[in-house]
C-alpha cells in the first residue's frame, strides 16, 4: 500500500472507552465507543483526520487558500476554517441555506452560534448560498480567488475524496491495534458525504477487520450512499495501489433513520445524545451522532446484533465529532427538556 504524507493536526491515537451504563440501560450487548470527538483542533471531529492528508495535498500544490463548503452548522467547515487558521492559509467557505440569500444580515444573526460562531472567530471569509447555486457559485469564487493573485485549493464537500477517504483506512489501523481483546461485530457510526464509511470499509478489508461495518445514513436514500460509498472505497483503494474493489451490496447502510430530514433532530435523536450523557457523561451532536446512536438504539432493541451474541462480540460506536452544534441556537429548545 502507497503510504502517504500528512500534517500533523490531531492528538492520534483518540481514545477507545468502554459504555457499561448504557450497555446495561439497553439490555444490549458491551458497546465501547472510539472517540474521534478528541481528534483535537478546535472541538475536531472526522473531518480533521481528513484534512490532515488534504492540506497536505493542497501545500504540496502550493495553495495559499482554501474553499469548501457545507451547511450552516457543517462541522467540515469549522475544521477546515481551523486548519487554514493553524496552516496560515485563507479559508473561504460557502455555507448553503434554504430559501433566498437576500436576507443575509438576518441571517447572519439568527444563526450565529454554534458552528458557524466558530467559523467566524477562526477568520474564515463567509459566503451565503442556497443550494442550486452552489456549484457556480463555487466555480466563481474559485476564479475570483485566482484573478486576486492568491492560489486556492478546492477541499471536497465533506472531505470525501480518495485523499480525505484515506485517513479512515489508517484510522482503522490505528483503530485494530488499541482492541487486540475487544473484537468488535459491528462498527456504527453516522455516515453523510461516505468518506469515513468508504475509508473504514477499505481499512477494513485491508487490516483483516471481519465485522460489519454499519453506516447509519444522516440524510440520503441507501442506494444512492451504497453507490456514492463503493465508488469512493474502490477509487480510494485505487490511490493506495492496493488491487481492491467495492459493490454497492457489498456496503451497509440503514436509512430508517432520517427522521424529518438533515439537521432536524426529533425524538430518537434527543433520547440518544440524552442517553449517552446521562448514562456515560458524554456529548453527541443533534445532526450526526445523535441520529446514528438513535439508529444504534433502535438496531439493539430489534435484536439486529443478536446473531452473534453466542461470540459475545460487542458494538463499537465510532463517534465522528461535531459537538459545537449542540450549542447552535437551532437546538436550544429542544436540549432543554
Ligand atoms: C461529516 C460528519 C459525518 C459524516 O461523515 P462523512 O465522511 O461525510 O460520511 C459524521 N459525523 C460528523 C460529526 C460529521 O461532521
């Protein structure tokens, strides 16, 4: 396998912790959760693994700026804003709302929290979108970037290309030699622009990790996530020179969990992150690990990871990050219960 170079933005390894309250409340099976929550980088997350092979790529290209974008409270954002911050590189970022941009003082207002608070205070240039116009917008952006005599680097949505992906196949690495003892069945974690589901499926199957890989859709159709996540796993695999191939069957995703949409957390998504906070004092998010620990949840008390209990095998719950949503204006009526 092709090795590749990084820089250095997190604390690695993030800590393996065992959840015997909530096992316990559940009546499930041992849960042990891999915190990448503590990545480091200002509150990190999934995406900070990513950026540490993608900012390398953009330095080796020579790139003085960075683009992305995402959702008002993208945590992809915040990170990548971060790691400009801490590169000394310029980050613009384009941050997608619903509905007409014309408003955008107001909207600057009604949503400065959170996430977006951070994107701010780490100087990152903030560009309102809605979503059809974001591909031009981008284009435009990138362009204009160029004319100024800068030298931009366009950072995948999400993350989510080979190089991004790449930083789950090492995670996996990492994550196999903290539980020689442990062996987990299942891995479970939220999945969205299929990065961190394609990394860890490639990881997978090249460390010799046999359990299931389960992705807990936080926002798409399983179809259209099997096929985004076989593609990426196959073309990450391609980057590695590793001889490996993907099928969209071959790939789990649940999205029985989708709730009212993106973003929208309900019912199952409060139980969870109030589960794990007052049964292990720790923080999920409303948008990502609060729905894939609801689907978690929801999966154990179905009996799906009853096949094989005979082997005792425990559920490794990866958490992806994404904890400053929780204090975005947006939540706030909801977490006060
Ligand atoms: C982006 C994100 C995910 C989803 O990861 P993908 O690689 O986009 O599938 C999960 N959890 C959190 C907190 C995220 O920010």
């Amino acid at each position: 396998m092709k090795m590749l170079q990084k820089i250095q933005l997190t604390n690695l390894p993030t800590p393996v912790e065992e959840l015997p309250r909530l096992s316990a409340a559940l009546g499930g099976p041992r849960i042990y959760i891999k915190r990448d929550d503590l990545t480091g980088l200002a509150f990190g997350g999934n995406k900070t693994r990513k950026l540490e092979y993608l900012m390398f790529h953009a330095k080796s290209e020579g790139a003085d700026t960075v683009i992305t974008t995402g959702a008002v409270q993208s945590n992809h954002c915040r990170q990548t804003a971060a790691a400009a911050a801490k590169l000394g590189m310029n980050c613009v970022l384009l941050l997608t709302i619903k509905g007409k941009v014309s408003s955008k003082n107001q909207t600057k207002e009604k949503f400065l929290s959170g996430n977006l608070l951070l994107d701010q205070l780490l100087g990152a240039e903030l560009i309102w979108t809605e979503v059809g116009e974001r591909e031009d917008l981008l284009l435009d952006t990138f362009n204009r970037i160029k004319q100024e005599g800068k030298r931009p680097y366009m950072v995948p949505y999400g993350g989510s290309n080979p190089v991004g992906a790449s930083a789950y196949v090492f995670a996996v690495k990492e994550l196999l030699d903290q539980i020689k003892d442990i062996a987990p069945g299942w891995i479970v974690f939220a999945s969205s622009s299929g990065g961190t589901q394609a990394g860890i499926t490639l990881g997978a199957k090249i460390f010799g990790f046999t359990g299931k890989i389960v992705g807990i859709s936080v926002d798409e159709n399983a179809e259209i996530l099997k096929n985004r996540i076989s593609h990426l796993a196959t073309d990450t695999a391609n980057y590695l020179n590793e001889n490996i191939s993907f099928k969209p069957e071959g790939i789990n995703v649940f999205d029985d969990y989708l709730g009212e949409g993106y973003g929208i957390a309900g019912e199952p998504e409060i139980d969870a992150i109030v589960k794990f906070a007052r049964y292990e004092g720790l923080l999920l998010d409303p948008v990502y690990t609060g729905r894939a620990a609801a689907g978690m949840i929801d999966l154990i008390q179905r009996g799906y990871f009853n096949s094989n209990r005979s082997d005792n095998n425990p559920i490794l719950f990866w958490h992806t990050g994404g904890t400053p949503a929780l204090f975005a204006e947006k939540y706030r009526e909801i977490l006060w219960d």
